[in-house]
C-alpha cells in the first residue's frame, strides 16, 4: 500500500476521534446548561444526554473502523 493510502487513514482516524470529542464536549455542555436552567428536568435531559452521546460514539467508531479497513 502506498503511504499516501496510509496517511489518508490516518488523517481520517483522527478526524473521526476529533469530531467525536468536540460533538460528545458540545452535547454535555448544552445538557448542562439546560439542567441549570431547568432543574427539574434534570433526569429528561439525562437521558437523552447519554443515548445522543452513544449515538455520537457509534458513528466515530464506525468510522474508525472505516479507516482501519482501508489501511
């Protein structure tokens, strides 16, 4: 394989795990904020907190294997 395929892989491992980490970053800080300004919702937001963030998850693994598959 050439290195230009392998670079290419890499970059895009990279940009999957970067992605994930800002978007997984943004949901918690959005959670948090709407937590302080509604309390009592709390366990909602919670909750779709967590099945956002797996979600998030999901795709950046899916696309690391993705990369990995092309190396």
């Amino acid at each position: 394989m050439t290195e230009l395929g392998i670079l290419g892989a890499v970059i895009g491992a990279g940009l999957a795990a970067i992605g994930a980490g800002i978007g997984i970053g943004k949901i918690g800080s959005s959670a948090m904020e709407a937590i302080g300004r509604q309390p009592e919702a709390a366990g909602k937001v919670r909750t779709n907190m967590i099945i956002v963030a797996a979600l998030i998850e999901g795709v950046a693994l899916f696309a690391l294997v993705i990369c990995f598959l092309a190396l």
